[in-house]
C-alpha cells in the first residue's frame, strides 16, 4: 500500500496526458484524412481509459477494507480489462480494415507544417513520458509503471510512423497511409488479444495443467495426503492462489507451501476442516 498511492498519482497525471494527445491527434487525423493518424489518436484514446481504469481500482484498494474486498475488486478489474480489450480488439481490426479498403481506393491525404510539427510534440511527450514514468519506477518497482513506460515508448515510435506518413502521404504510386494505418492497428489488436486471454484465464481462474500437476504431486507427497479432500485455485492479477482442504493436519504446513511457491510460484494454504467448518 506504501507503493500503491504514488502509483495512483502517477496514474492520474498519464491519463491526463493520454486524454489531451487524443484531443490533438484526433483534430488533425480528421483534417488531413489520414487513417493512419486517426488510428494512433484512438490508441491514445484506449490508453487513457486503461489507465482510468487502473487508477480507479488503485484509488479504491488503497480505501479497502479488507483483503475480501481487494480480492473482489481485483476481479472486478479484469471483467472491465475483459471488456476494454473485446472492445480494442474489434477496434483493431476496424482499422485494418479501413486500411485495407484504402488500398484499393485510395483517398487524398493532406497537412500543413503546423499539423506536421504539432505531430513531432506529441511524439516527443510520449518519449519524455516514458522516460520519467521509468525514472519514477526504479523507486516503486511498480508492474503497473513498468507497462506504462512500455506503452509509452511504442506510442512514441507509432506517432513516428504517423509523422512519416504524412511527408509519404503525397506519393501517387502507393498509398503510404494505407500501409502505416495497418502497421498500427497490428501494433493495437495484438496486445488487445494479449490481455484479452490473460484477463479471461484470470476470469475463470485458469490455472495450466503443469502446475497444477506439480502442486498434486507435493501434496501427495505429504505427511497428510491421505486425509486431503480437495484443491481450489483461485487466480487474483498475476497471483495465483491454492487452497488444500484437509480433514486432519498433524505437520508444519509452511515448508509445504514454501516448496509449491518455489516450483510452481502459487501461493498455498492448507485449510483444516474442524466440526463441520474449515479454519485456516
């Protein structure tokens, strides 16, 4: 939690920046008729609601309770991550299909030098962006910043692309925006199904069956095998929970779960089953 509010902080001042970097590229995508700058203004769009998204479920962690209601929030952040990335994900192939559709009817693009050195600004935020975000993380060791400098920085060589379009844009013989509009909405739908997956694994907490071969075969191989009734797992972020129900235990269970948390990286509790309730 000590890491977590500064986090948040930093969440806010990105969403900012994302917000106000849509606003610009937006106007100018929508003024010179080039696709490809229409595509990086709605990934700054989906950027910015990704870290809304984050800096909401941080804000309510820090307010928290308890851990049930972390766990249940937790949850609710990857049903919303679920949501967003079906939504940039057909977004994504929107794009390229419009790219697509652009090369064989290939439509006029046109910029003045405002539009062009407005387009090096916001490239040259991204970069700084990504390098304080960075800066900042080396501090917090924060997932979290350590994304947001990773986006940053792709958005930073997107935006080049973008700018490079439009010099390109007035060749007769290719239709340059076409072929960047499709660069981006790749760069856009690939990491979209990315977190498509790991958020729907982490929904129906999907645990793969290596793992859970290998927390079976511990347990089995413990002093109370015999008396175990059964494993459920239970998948929080990119933490995974195991918990053992047994009927009797007569053992130190912590060198039990330092091994699985060793080989597998699950957290396990050994949960005992005392008069018709189980204590932990």
């Amino acid at each position: 939690m000590e890491n977590t509010r500064p986090v948040t902080r930093v969440c806010a001042a990105v969403f900012a920046v994302n917000f106000l970097l849509f606003g610009v590229k937006l106007y100018i995508g929508l003024a010179s008729n080039a696709i490809s700058i229409f595509s990086d203004a709605i990934n700054n769009l989906f950027d910015a609601l990704s870290v809304l998204l984050t800096f909401a479920v941080l804000l309510i962690l820090v307010r928290a309770a308890d851990r049930n209601t972390a766990n249940m929030l937790q949850k609710s952040e990857q049903l919303f991550s679920f949501l967003i990335s079906i939504v940039i994900v057909f977004t994504g192939l929107y794009f390229a299909y419009s790219a697509l559709e652009r090369f064989m009817y290939p439509a006029p693009v046109w910029y003045t030098p405002l539009y062009l050195w407005a387009l090096v600004g916001t490239a040259l935020v991204k970069l700084g962006l990504f390098v304080l975000v960075r800066r900042k993380n080396r501090r917090l060791d924060s997932p979290v910043l350590k994304m947001i400098a990773f986006d940053s920085l792709l958005d930073f060589f997107i935006t080049c692309f973008s700018v490079l379009t439009l010099l390109l844009s007035e060749s007769e013989y290719f239709s340059f925006d076409a072929l960047f509009g499709l660069v981006i909405s790749i760069a856009i739908t690939v990491p979209a199904v990315k977190m498509l997956i790991s958020a729907g694994q982490s929904l129906i907490n999907y645990v793969p069956a290596g793992k859970r071969a290998a927390v079976n075969e511990i347990l089995e191989a413990s002093p109370a095998a015999e008396k175990l009734c059964f494993v459920q797992y239970s998948r929080f972020g990119y933490e995974t929970e195991c918990y053992a129900f047994f009927t009797g235990l007569g053992f130190d269970t912590e060198p039990l779960a330092a091994e699985v948390k060793a080989r597998t990286g699950i957290r396990l509790y050994c949960i005992l089953k005392k008069e018709n309730r189980y204590e932990h």
